[in-house]
C-alpha cells in the first residue's frame, strides 16, 4: 500500500541479488550456523549482534555457512574460532584463515603487551558508529 509513509517491499520488485536473501530470517542463519559448530554459532552472532541492522550481516554470515560444503563442518568451526581470537569478523578473514590452513595450526600466543589499553580517554569502535 503505497500512501502510508512506510517503506512496502514486493518481491517481485526486489533485485535478483537482494531477492536470493529474502527467504532467509535471522533464526535460521543461527540455527544453520549452531549445526556446525559452537565456534561458527558464535562469529555469526558476533557479526549480526555489532550490525545496527542485523540484515547488514546476512551475506557475511550465508558466506562464511557456505564454506562448510567446501572445507567441512570441523575446519570451518575451527576458523571460526580462530576468527573471534584474532577479532576477525568477515567472510573474506575466515576464507583466508581456511585457505591458508591457519585453522590447522595453533593459534599464536599473546604476550601480555598485547592486551587491549582500557583508559577513560580511549574512544573505543561504538564511537564512530
């Protein structure tokens, strides 16, 4: 119904590229993502939760899903845990970890340089959304 001030989507309109997520909810990228594994469950919450609109994080997370039917489930949870460690969030770093056989390896040990300064004057990444 047009004339009601709200944005009305028909999905005969949509793009093809937009219309290929349509059937796809948040609970189902949850469910499909704990199937494989609590590492990968995980990094698909991470990057739904840190979007304003979780919608923004459907082909992150349908992307780093689809990695299963080529590295298997054990892998792909593997460098999803990899992932969180290192703060990666994108389909790009998880594919990198997988095709470079990072997930095979253990994960570098962090020096206690490494930790994160926590100071009153630091803004932190919510500042700049």
């Amino acid at each position: 119904m047009s004339g009601n001030h709200k944005h009305t989507t028909v999905p005969e309109h949509m793009a093809s590229s937009h219309r290929r997520y349509a059937g796809w909810t948040i609970a189902r990228i949850r469910q499909d993502a704990a199937a494989i594994g609590p590492a990968t469950s995980a990094l698909c919450d991470l990057i739904l939760d840190e979007r304003s609109h979780p919608e923004q994080g459907f082909r992150a997370c349908l992307g780093i899903l689809r990695l299963a039917a080529s590295y298997g489930r054990e892998r792909l949870d593997a460098a999803a845990a990899r992932a969180i460690d290192i703060g990666a969030r994108t389909y790009g770093s998880v594919k990198s970890i997988l095709a470079n056989n990072l997930d095979r390896r253990p994960a570098p040990q962090r020096s206690a340089d490494d930790t994160p300064i926590l100071h009153a004057n630091i803004r932190g990444p919510r500042y700049y959304n």
